[in-house]
C-alpha cells in the first residue's frame, strides 16, 4: 500500500510538471483533482467541527428532552436540553444560502448575508474603539501616572504631560472638517502640534533625566526631538511649504539619523558591535536617509538631492529584488524538494521491485 500510495504521488507530480512543456490534459485533470479534493477536505472538517457539534448533536438532545417532556417523565437535564430548540434559528438561517442555487428564490440569500454582515461590523466597532481611541487616550493620560508631587525634580515631566495632553485637545480640532479652519481655528491646529512636540519633548527629558543616561545618549536624544520638532512641523499644511520651510524636513530627518548615530555610536565605539554589524548599522542608516529623500517631492530633485535619491531607488530596487528572489528560492526549495521524492523515494521504490 505504501508502495502504491509513492506512485500516485510521482503521477500526480509529474502531471504538475508537466505545465512546463504546455498545457495538457494531465496537468488540467491533476489541477482540478487539487481543486476537488481541498473542497471536499475543507466541507468534510466543516462538518466535523461545525455542523455535527453546534447544530446536530445540540438539536438531537434538545428533541430528546422534547420528548421526555411530551411522556411526561420531566428531568432537569430534559429541561436545559430544550434550549437547544434555538439553534433552528440560525440553521434556517445558514439554510437559506443554498437559496441562490433557485433562479427564483435567489434574493433570499440578501439575509444571511446582512446578517453576517452586520455581525461582522458590529463585532469590528468594538475592536476599532478599543485600538483607536481608548488605547489612544490611556496613552495620553499615561504619563500622569509617572509624575511625584514630592519629588521637585518631576516638574519637567508635569509639564511634558500637561502639554501633551492640551496638544492632543487642541490638534483633534484640525481634523474637525466640516468647521471652518479659518482665523483663529486655523491657528489651533499649529498651536496644537507645536504643543504635542513640546511636550513629547519635555517627556523624553524627563525620562533623560530619571533613568541616568550619558552624556552621548543625552545629546543623542536631543537630536532626536529636534529632528521630530523639525519635521513635525513640515506637515502643517497651513503654511505655505517654501524658502526656509521647506528645508525642515531634510533639517529634521537629519538631525534624527545623527541622533540615532550618536546614541548607538557609543555601543559601537565600545566594541560590542562586531565589524560586520557596525557595516550593517551604516549601510541600513545610510539607506534609510536616501530613501526618504526620494520620496520628498516638495524640494526639486537636483544637484545633491537628486543623486541622495537615485541612491535611495537604488536601495529600495535592491529590497524589492531581495523579497522576490526570496519569493523565487521559496519555489525552487518546493521544486527541489519534490525532485528529490522521485529521485529518492520513486526511483529507489522501482529499484526495490525490480530489482
């Protein structure tokens, strides 16, 4: 049987690759047994793990306890076994999908599937304002909870909480399209984005000056936040993006990379780096500049700027040609896998027998 069971594997291998040479009957007839037999497999676990455990066996017990009741031989289990009588419901229900197999009661399938549709929505709006707006704002108020009224030195993260949270208020009203933005409700937005990177700012100060960091992590941060101030407000779409302006982002993406070079540049100055991983650090910092630099297309691609960005297509060609030879040695493993079980397993089985 194990013999036989090898070589209708290599048939049915052979029929796939067989598409190699053109389209033939044996490759049509092995790819619609693929399709057959995934169906069946999926209807028969269907069943197995649906139908027979949530509607047959709640529904066979449920008339069981219907007919105890009928004789008038009544049991608690009897009684709790009725309610599976509900469960007809959503069987008719689910019933009702095969309407669309009748040209005549096909508009019949309309309420399974509202239903599954308004299920699936009202299942999702839950899981929408739990990630979008009450984790949104526990991370707001989070910082409060750090702050110590006894200890003088926790007025920097005060503020940095106080301001944050006042940005928050204050930029949710930019997003407020249907008012107006103009006057001084234009100037909210500006106020409030100012006032979200101060105060991101005084709390990563704060948290500079609790947890003990260096001299070189400090100035590392700092960079950091001005390199977020900076290109923070280049997105202020309020003001007009020229002269000055324009260079924030290219200031700000700037200032971040070299915040991130000096804070990890003492681990690498210390030796816990490897040589290979201080080139991978370089080359990933390196690639990470160029590529944003290509994609800010308010400043003219020329001089400096337009090779920075060649660089950048350069590294991202580089990327998508990584995943898709990724993607073309996955194949190859899968090719070679089932070349070896002819070679290996077919082969060597009609060794065995004639041999």
């Amino acid at each position: 049987m194990e013999v036989f069971g090898l070589w209708v594997a290599a048939a049915l291998t052979l029929c796939i690759y067989s598409f190699l040479y053109r389209d033939n009957p044996f490759y049509r007839f092995a790819e619609h047994l693929f399709v057959g037999i995934s169906v069946g497999y999926g209807i028969v676990i269907a069943i197995h793990q649906g139908v027979i455990p949530l509607a047959w066996e709640p529904l066979s017990e449920a008339f069981g306890g219907l007919w105890i009741e009928i004789a008038g031989d009544v049991t608690p289990e009897s009684r709790q076994a009725l309610w599976g009588l509900f469960r007809i419901i959503p069987v008719c229900i689910g019933l009702l999908f095969f309407a669309r197999l009748s040209p005549n009661y096909a508009w019949l399938i309309r309420y399974p599937i509202a239903i599954l549709i308004g299920f699936g929505a009202g299942a999702a709006i839950p899981n929408v304002l739990q990630a979008n707006i009450f984790k949104q704002t526990q991370g707001t108020v989070a910082p409060f909870v750090t702050i110590h009224t006894a200890d003088p030195a926790s007025w920097v993260g005060t503020v940095g909480a106080v301001l944050m949270v006042i940005g928050v208020i204050i930029t949710i009203s930019y997003f407020l399209i249907s008012v107006e933005q103009r006057d001084s409700f234009k100037w909210l937005s500006i106020i409030g984005i100012g006032l979200g990177s101060w105060g991101f700012a005084f709390v990563i100060a704060d948290s500079i000056t609790n947890d003990g960091l260096t001299a070189t992590e400090i100035v590392g941060s700092i960079l950091m936040v001005l390199g977020l101030l900076g290109t923070g407000y280049y997105f202020v779409s309020s003001v007009e993006q020229r002269n000055t302006f324009k260079w924030l982002p290219i200031a700000g993406i700037s200032l971040l990379i070299i915040g991130f070079i000096v804070i990890y540049g003492n681990t690498i100055w210390n030796g816990n780096l490897t040589p290979w991983e201080v080139f991978s650090a370089v080359l990933i910092v390196i690639g990470v500049f160029c590529t944003l630099t290509y994609f800010f297309f308010s400043v003219e691609h020329r001089g400096a700027i337009q090779w920075t960005s060649k660089i950048g297509i350069g590294f991202l060609m580089i990327g998508f040609g990584a995943a898709f030879g990724n993607t073309v040695m996955g194949r190859l493993a899968l090719m070679i896998h089932r070349v070896g079980f002819l070679i290996n397993d077919w082969l060597g089985s009609i060794v065995a027998l004639f041999g």
